[in-house]
C-alpha cells in the first residue's frame, strides 16, 4: 500500500549520490517499520502512467521509525534524475510500505557482508541495528567502490567503526584508484576474493552473510564463499545492478529463450487481498501484467526480477520465470515464483499473492 509522505530532508551524499529522508506521521509508524536490509517503492505520475523505483532503508530500525533512503543518480534514469535535481524538503511522495526479505532480524552471532557501490544501503542498516542492540554480536563488512569519492554513507560507516571498535570489522577496496594504504586497487573478483576472505574470519563459521551490488560481484562473492565451504542457506543476496548482457545467463535463461507464448486460452486465476479473480491470460502477457489488467493494487515495483515485491505462491499449474535475482533458492523450491517474470505453460494456473 503506498502512503503519501512529506521529505523532511535532502542530503548530499556525493557528488552523484543524495540521502532523502522522509516524516512518519504518528497513525503510520506500525506501517512503516521495517526489519533492517528491507526497501520501500517510490513512485511518481508520468506521462504514460506512473513510474515506481525501489530503495533500501538504510536507516537503523527502531520503535519510532526513520524513513531514509540513499538515491544514486543513474546516466538516463528517470526517476533518479528527478529525486537529485529537482526533489526538496516539503515535497510529497507516494511511498510503499517496507518489503523484502534480504532482511537480517537482530541475534546473536557472527555476521558478514560483501557490497558493491550503492549496495551499502541496506547493510548499513543491517550493522547498525545489530551492533545496537546486540552486545555480543560481531559484523564484518567487505566494501568496494569505484573511487573514495564515490563512496555513499563513508561518515555512517566510520561512525560503527569507532563505535564498535572490536565488533565491526571494515575493509574497504577501490577498483578505479590507487590509495597510499590499505588493500591494493582492482575488482573484486571471485579469485581475489577466494584470498581475501579466510585473512579476515572463519567464512564458513559465520552465522550469515549478506552480498549486496552489481550483478557481477554478487555473483563471483556467492561462487568464491561456497569455494570456502559456506553452506548455501547462509548466504543471502541483492542485485542493485543488472549488466542487460549477462543477466538471461545468470538468471539461469537459455540464451535467444526468453519469450514465453501463453498457451492458447490460457486462464489464470489470483488470490490478492483476500479476493480472488479470474483472467485470461494474453499472449505474450507476464502474470503479473494479467493481474494488473483487473486489479490496480497488483504489486510491483522494479518489473525486473529484481525487488521481490511481486511474489507470489504457485497454487496450480505451470510457469516459466524468465528472470529470478530476488527469490532465495528455498523460496523456489517451496512454489513461489515472480510475477513480473513468470508466463503460463499450462492452460491454467493459479497463483496466491497473500501467502
């Protein structure tokens, strides 16, 4: 549900990069408090319809919740270059409710993440939480930037650094720059990290770990941490960028394969909100699309398999997702499947978006 909330702040991050914060009226603060590493939608009106971008709270959680997003301004992108030229204090936008589930709940333990670029965001919300409110719990963070200039929330990471001096372990990289200290310049890639990692803790012992950024470091960090015998439902993942180039490849995509006919008459049927609807399905048409045709409350948000907001459970029938960077291994295996990804290959099928 998308609520409209006044922005009570616009701070400057980089120089391609801002901070916006926005007012939690009191009758919304249950609405909108968020389980650290999850995003909220924004969206604005547009000529042809409305456009609805996805961020990650990188605010701590608390009782009284804190609105903050961090929006790096993208070569072509439409929303982004609204928020950095033209967004102000007092201005109103349509906000969606926290989702996801990358999502780290405070426990004890050892955790860790890997994040490229923007994909600080909701880790920086994920340490700062747990550092709060967990005495003995130790959270290591592995950054890489293209330059130190580039680099978004350097004052809120350096602040849990000398907060936590012996609980928060920080090595930053930067690919773009030589530094005078600290680790070499370069990507991080599968085999440097293969190296790096067993210098820094035990990365198999470590209760979770989180990779956050581009598609391409996600990728080589989760291949160079099962290359150290870390168990699979330990690692958990967000893609903040895809390269449209390799993403049918890593999606698991057949190359040339992506279009899926609807079969002839193909039905769908959908549970939203505790109603059901019955549709046909059109060629060519995603679910979620053929929901949307019937339902203006239909979710979404980034329609790229990237943000989750569509899931949904497999009731009946057959599908074939064309994409899939949000859902974990086990939510597949269990039924769900994206929406915004997902095409009939049965004459029917059914999904159910509440459970």
């Amino acid at each position: 549900m998308f609520h409209p909330l006044r922005v009570s702040e616009v701070e400057p991050l980089t120089d391609d990069a801002i901070a916006v914060t926005f007012a939690v009226p009191p009758e919304l603060r249950e609405a909108f408090r968020h389980t650290p590493g999850q995003h909220i939608a924004l969206r604005r009106a547009a000529r042809d319809g409305e456009i609805r971008r996805t961020y990650s709270i990188c605010a701590p959680a608390g009782p009284e919740p804190v609105l903050r997003v961090g929006i790096r301004l993208i070569e072509g992108g439409e929303f982004s270059t609204f928020a950095f030229k033209e967004l102000a204090v007092g201005d109103t936008v349509e906000v969606m409710e926290p989702t996801g589930r990358f999502v780290l709940a405070p426990r004890p333990g050892r955790f860790a993440a890997i994040v490229g670029g923007s994909g600080i965001t909701p880790v920086l919300s994920m340490a700062a939480t747990l550092l709060a409110r967990e005495d003995t719990a130790r959270f290591c963070l592995v950054r890489s930037d293209r330059t130190v200039a580039s680099t978004m929330f350097l004052d809120e990471v350096a602040d849990l650094k000398d907060r936590y001096p012996d609980r928060f372990q920080l090595v930053s990289v930067v690919s773009r720059e030589e530094r005078q200290a600290g680790l070499p310049s370069g990507r991080l890639d599968r085999n440097r990290l293969t190296a790096l990692l067993p210098a820094l803790l035990p990365a198999a012992e470590v209760d979770g770990w989180f990779l956050c950024g581009p598609l391409g470091l996600v990728v080589d960090a989760e291949r160079a941490l099962r290359a150290l015998g870390v168990r699979r439902d330990r690692i958990h993942q967000e893609i903040f960028h895809i390269d449209e180039g390799t993403a049918g490849a890593a999606a698991g995509a057949p190359p040339d394969a992506v279009r899926v006919r609807a079969p002839a008459h193909s039905i769908l049927t959908a549970t939203l909100d505790g109603r059901s609807g019955t549709w046909p399905v059109r060629e060519g048409e995603s679910l979620l699309e053929t929901v949307e045709r019937a339902r203006a409350d239909a979710p979404y948000a980034c329609r790229g398999g990237v943000c989750g907001t569509c899931r949904a459970f497999l009731v009946s029938g057959a599908v074939r997702m064309e994409r899939n960077f949000a859902l974990e291994p086990d939510e597949t295996e269990a039924g769900y499947v994206l929406a915004c990804q997902s095409r009939p290959t049965t004459t029917e099928v059914e999904l159910d978006f509440d459970r």
